[in-house]
C-alpha cells in the first residue's frame, strides 16, 4: 500500500472556501478510483488554515492515475490560490 500525507498551510481566512471543496475532493477520490482506499481530511483544531490528509493508494501507479484525473486537476486549481503551503510526504504500509 501506498500512503500519502498531506500538510496544507492556507492564507489566513481562506479555511471557510478550502474546506468544502477538500472535502468533495476526497469524496471524489474515494468514489472514482477503485485504488484509492482511503481518504481522510483532518483540520488543526488550534490552527484554522491548516489542514491534514491521510491518503492510501493500492500503489504509486494508483496516486499518479490520482494526480491525473480531472476531479483532482480541478480541485488543484480551485484551491491554488487559498494554499500559502503545502508538504507531501510518501509512506510505505507495513
């Protein structure tokens, strides 16, 4: 398996807009790719602008067909603006 974590930093108010459509991004995720197996967002409850995720492919083919689909290529571009920082970390599960 396959894990992607996610930290996004946003600018300061932008939670109340980024929120909604992370939140259909996994729901996408989750509903047109069979690989994808999990997909959950967390938020900072001390931090507003930040947001976690915990993503889990069949394998790393699974997340490039991810990053390649239109749903998550829209998403990226809905967001890209709100998004003052964003750390992608890869993890192999045992």
């Amino acid at each position: 398996m396959f894990v992607v974590t996610v930290i996004f930093e946003l600018h300061p108010g932008r939670a109340g807009e980024f929120e909604p459509a992370m939140l259909a991004q996994a729901r996408n995720s989750l509903a047109a790719e069979a690989d994808c197996l999990q997909f959950d967002v967390c938020r900072n409850p001390q931090r507003e602008d930040e947001f976690f995720l915990y993503e889990i492919y069949r394998d790393r083919a699974a997340f490039d067909a991810h990053l390649d689909s239109p749903h998550y290529k829209n998403f990226d571009a809905t967001v890209a603006q709100m998004v003052a920082d964003k750390t992608v970390n890869f993890y192999a599960k045992l």
